[in-house]
C-alpha cells in the first residue's frame, strides 16, 4: 500500500486488521508516531516512514520488533520526548 505524499496526520490501530499487508509506504506525511499495533501485521516486510518524527526509543523500539522487515525511517531526533 503507497499512502506517501497524502497529508497523513495518523494511522489508526485498526491497521492490525489489514493482516495481509506486505508493504507500507507512508514516507512523506505529517505522522507523528505509528501505533503499537503495527507489529501485528504478520506479512509486513516492508515500511517506509521516512519524516515521520520519532523519539530515540521509539525508533529503537520499532527496529527491534520489526527485525523482519526492510525498514526505512529517518535518524530519530527526540521531537516528541
């Protein structure tokens, strides 16, 4: 699914419903945080949250969970701590 470049303010936790969702591209819109349930997509292989602002545990966090993924985001910059 490519949502980049749509003026995305946030991703609902009902994502975790799509359960067979592969690929997610938000890179390029106004995300503040991704929800914890997105780790619950068993298919994700692929996301790219590049300018989604995140915290440095949060970007920890996410990389850690996400180990099977190819994962693309921007360094973390603690805007939201």
């Amino acid at each position: 699914m490519d949502l980049s470049s749509n003026k995305i303010a946030s991703i609902p936790a009902s994502i975790s419903q799509l359960i067979s969702l592969e690929h997610l591209d938000l890179w390029h819109n106004d995300v503040a945080a991704l929800p914890y349930q997105i780790i619950e997509l068993p298919h994700l292989n692929y996301l790219d949250i590049r300018g989604v602002s995140m915290s440095h545990g949060d970007y920890g966090k996410y990389k850690e969970l996400m180990k099977g993924a190819d994962f693309y985001l921007s360094e973390p910059c603690d805007c939201q701590d």
